[in-house]
C-alpha cells in the first residue's frame, strides 16, 4: 500500500509534527495560566452535565 520511503516520511513527519506542538505548548504556557484560569471549572461542569443526561437516560430506560 505504501512504499518503504513513504513510511519513514510519515513517521519522521509524525515525530517532527508533535515536538513542534511540545515546544509551542510549553512556550505558550504562561500566557495560558494567565488568560485561562476557569477554564477547568467549565470543563468540569460540562462534563458533569453530560453524566448527569447519560444517568437520566439510564434511570428512564
């Protein structure tokens, strides 16, 4: 399906693409502890929200 060059392309590619997201993250960190500090609480409540529609869904079923 694919060739041998092909494949170690992909994976370099693939090796290369999440250091570049690593660095950028880590770079970028500060500026996201001081824009988004809430930000969990959403997430925890979305999160919560969605248990609590799968549990009426089980309960009502």
């Amino acid at each position: 399906m694919f060739s041998k060059g092909q494949m170690v392309f992909g994976v370099l590619f693939a090796i290369a693409f999440i250091l570049v997201l690593i660095k950028m993250y880590k770079k970028d960190l500060n500026l996201h502890k001081t824009h988004y500090k809430g930000v969990l609480w959403v997430l925890l409540a979305f999160l919560g929200f969605i248990g609590f529609i799968v549990a009426i869904k089980v309960v009502f079923k």
